[in-house]
C-alpha cells in the first residue's frame, strides 16, 4: 500500500498523465472529494497549531498567523476558489477538463502537500534554515505540477497556455482572499482600524 502511494507520488512529479488516469479510474464522486478535501483542510489546520505550539514565533504575530480556525478557513476558501477558477479559467481558454477531474486532481495534490507538510514541520524543529528552503523548493516543484496537471487536464497539449491560466488562477485566488480578509476586519492582520 505504502510502495503504491510512494509509486503514484512520484509520478504525480515524472508521469502525470498516468496518475491523472488512476484519478479518473476511481469515479470519486464530488461529495466524496469535497469530504477528502475537508479532511485535509482540518488536518492541515491541526499541524499548523502542533507547529505552533512546537515551535511558538518568537514574536507576536496577528491572530490570521497563529489561529488555526482563521488558517483553515482561509486554506479552504483558497482552495474552493483554485477549483473553480481553474475550471472556468482553463475553459474560457478553451480547456476541456471535467469539474471533477479538476476537483479529484487539486484534492491529490493537496494531500501530497500535507504531506511535505509534515515532513517540513518535523525537519523545522531541527533545523529551520534548511526546512525553508525545502518548503521553497517544494514549492517551485507544486507549481510545476500544476502547470502540467492543468495542461493535461484539460487538453491544452501547450505548457505556455497552462502557465497563462496558472498565473490568471493565481490573481483570481488571491483577489478573493483579499476581500475575504477586508471582510473579516484589520484586526485579523494586526492592522490599525484607524486611519
């Protein structure tokens, strides 16, 4: 089982379109996957408060940067917005992929980075310089993935094409976590309701 998932996580770096293959083979359906994906946001927003409790910021930091309530609310509207807004992005460019291949793929590659996650978390506790820069690597390597899912996915057989929607995803996400946090109020990032 494990040389299986250990198999099917390389690949996901060296042989995408076979693992995008097993995805579709599963027929998960959009309740399952959005269930698979819930766990993932709680269990990822549990590691963020052990981390902070391992290895408290030596400093005090706004509430959105040490509540794991406020992390995984966030991470989970992220991640509700990058399904949709690769889905309708990637076919207002003429992408062809199914909402559920596109669910089934971002919810695979969340779990590989809770993951990287854990391991990133057990290294920082010996060594944080170190565990930056494989965060930041590890990084680079899940855009890469992406970039090559969302090729596959939805058939644009161009890298360039599946970039240009990776990077107009990535404005759309961004622009609705800003106005999800202009909602919450300034004292979520520790800013001055003053002027």
């Amino acid at each position: 089982m494990n040389s299986g998932l250990t198999k099917l996580a390389v690949e996901t770096v060296t042989a995408p379109q076979s693992v995008i293959d097993w995805l579709q083979s599963l027929q998960l359906s959009r309740e399952v996957l959005w269930h698979a994906m819930g766990l993932i946001i709680t269990l990822n927003a549990l590691l963020f408060g052990l981390t902070n409790i391992l290895a408290p910021p030596v400093q005090s930091l706004p509430a959105i940067f040490t509540s794991p309530l406020l992390f995984a609310t966030l991470t989970g509207t992220g991640f509700v917005l990058t399904v949709y807004a690769v889905f309708f992005i990637g076919r207002g460019f003429g992408g062809g992929g199914s909402f559920e291949t596109v669910l089934a793929c971002l919810v695979w590659l969340q779990g590989l980075r809770l993951l990287v996650q854990v391991g990133l978390s057990v290294l920082m506790l010996i060594s944080p310089t170190f565990s930056a820069l494989l965060a930041f690597a590890a990084s680079l390597v899940g855009c890469w993935i992406l970039v090559n899912f969302i090729n596959i996915f939805h058939g644009f057989n161009s890298i360039f094409t599946a970039l240009i929607v990776m990077v107009v995803v990535g404005l759309a996400v961004v622009l609705g976590l800003v106005g999800l946090l202009s909602a919450m109020g300034p004292d979520i990032l520790g800013l001055s309701s003053y002027v």
